[in-house]
C-alpha cells in the first residue's frame, strides 16, 4: 500500500475523474493521482428534491461570514464561520449533534446523503472513519447549502481545517477532501470548476481574508463537472475550487469535509 504523506503529494493532479466511490478510488483521491470522484445517481432523486424544497426556507438558513461567500445560505453553523473565535467555536460544538439530528429530519425515513458517506467511508477506507473532534468537542457533519439563482457564487478559494483550529487532534493530517451531494441542480450554470493544484502563497492570504479571489485573478480551470440532483462529488478542498452562479433554478447540496491522517488511520469528517 502506498505511503500518503503531506511530502508524497503532489502540487498538482491529472483531471481525471472516477466514476465510483470505493476502496481504490478513495485511496487514488488522497494521494491525489485522480482530480475527483463523481459518482451519479448516488442518492435518490425523489428524497433529495423534497429536503432541496425545506431546505429554501429551513427557520436554521443563514449565510456565510465573509465578503466573497456571503451570497451563499447555509443551513447550520459550518466550522469556517467560527475559525480562531472561541466564542463562536463553543457554539459551533454545543449545537453539533442537535444540527445533525435536525438535518436528519428533512430526509425521514431515509438516511442522509451525508450519513451515507460516513457509512461508505468507514466500509472502504482501510483505517476506518470516525466523526471529527476538536479539543474533545464534537464537529456537526452534513451542513446543506443554498445557491439562490443568478447571485449565490463561490469563488476560487481552498478550504483547510489546519488554518481555522490548532486542535491537537488535527496532528498529522495530510490532505482535506470534501464530498458534496447534490439535491436540486440549475440546468445551466452552478458548475463546479476544479483547478486541481494548491493556491500560492499569495493566493492563500487573499483567501484568508475574503474568502476567495476575483475570477479574473486566476486562469482557467483544469476540470469543470455539472452536476446533477442525486449525485457525489468529492475532490481535494486543498486545492483551488469554486462554483459558478446558477442560471435557472436554486443549487442545492449537503457537504461534508473529510480529513486524511493516512490510510491506516481513520478518516474524520465534519462540515
């Protein structure tokens, strides 16, 4: 089995998708010798477009922090909006299992796209999984997000937990992914662009402090995948990604980080 160590990645990947979600596709993921999975159909259509339908006006919608993701809704406290404020971190911890729970709500009967993964990645990954703790605390998992037509958008921009916390449970993690689970889709725009290779340093600070960079700032990029309602994503959030605004209809889609330590320890997911 290969080694995945921050050292042994990569700065950039092959735009090279896979099309299932299982044991050599994850590990190809993670040392980052394929750009994405994108698996279709992965949850079905009937469910997900009824939780899409809750999801626009759920009484726990709000909006992201920061200047260039503020366009975008939110369902439940994600961990970026409480990033280095303890205040807001207690918070974050305090409603994490009560927010799952919640979301669990809009699917009844069925399972969540989200508690989906959990289950395939503890199946599939040789060293299991487990849900994400910072400090002791437990991280709420499963966050849906609301592209409203026309003026939600994410610009290029990478997520990494390791510049939001200093937990000590995060010591030797190696590479974040992020599984994105699509319930409602636009018939055009709402595109997930990839570029597949890690932001500058300059690029990084920008995105620290506005949570993206101007499109026009960046080239083109190497991978764009439309996806539908009912499908997986899932692609390194170290690496530069953004999403396009939709045209005609809302986006809407459940997300999940995962944390990679290697693959004889556990993956860790939150949102």
């Amino acid at each position: 089995m290969d080694t995945l160590t921050s050292s042994s990645l990569k700065a950039t990947v092959p735009a090279v998708v896979a099309s299932e979600l299982n044991t050599h596709t994850l590990l190809q993921l993670a040392m980052r010798k394929i750009g994405a999975i994108h698996v279709k159909e992965f949850y079905p259509k009937v469910f997900a477009e009824s939780a899409a339908e809750q999801a626009i006006n759920h009484p726990k919608l709000g909006n992201y922090n920061k200047k260039y993701t503020s366009s975008v809704g939110r369902i439940c406290m994600p961990h970026i909006d409480s990033e280095w404020n303890e205040t807001a971190a207690q918070k974050y911890h305090n409603e994490a299992i009560e927010n799952i729970h919640d979301l669990r709500t809009m699917f009844a009967p069925q399972a969540t796209p989200a508690d989906y993964v959990r289950l395939l990645l503890q199946e599939y990954w040789p060293g299991g999984s487990n849900i994400q703790r910072l400090h002791g605390r437990t991280c709420f998992v499963g966050a849906i997000r609301v592209f409203k037509p026309s003026t939600s958008q994410f610009y290029p921009h990478h997520d990494r937990i390791d510049e939001e916390s200093d937990a000590p449970e995060l010591a030797g993690l190696v590479e974040q992914l992020v599984a994105n689970m699509y319930l409602r889709t636009p018939k055009q725009g709402g595109n997930l662009q990839l570029w597949l290779r890690d932001p500058s340093e300059d690029e990084k600070t920008l995105i620290r402090d506005v949570e993206g960079l101007l499109p026009e700032s960046v080239e083109e990029p190497a991978l764009v995948l439309h996806p539908d309602a009912g499908d997986l994503i899932i692609f390194s959030s170290r690496m530069l990604h953004a999403v396009t605004p939709s045209q005609d209809s809302y986006r809407i889609g459940m997300a999940a980080f995962i944390g990679c330590y290697g693959p004889d320890r556990p993956l860790s997911y939150w949102s």
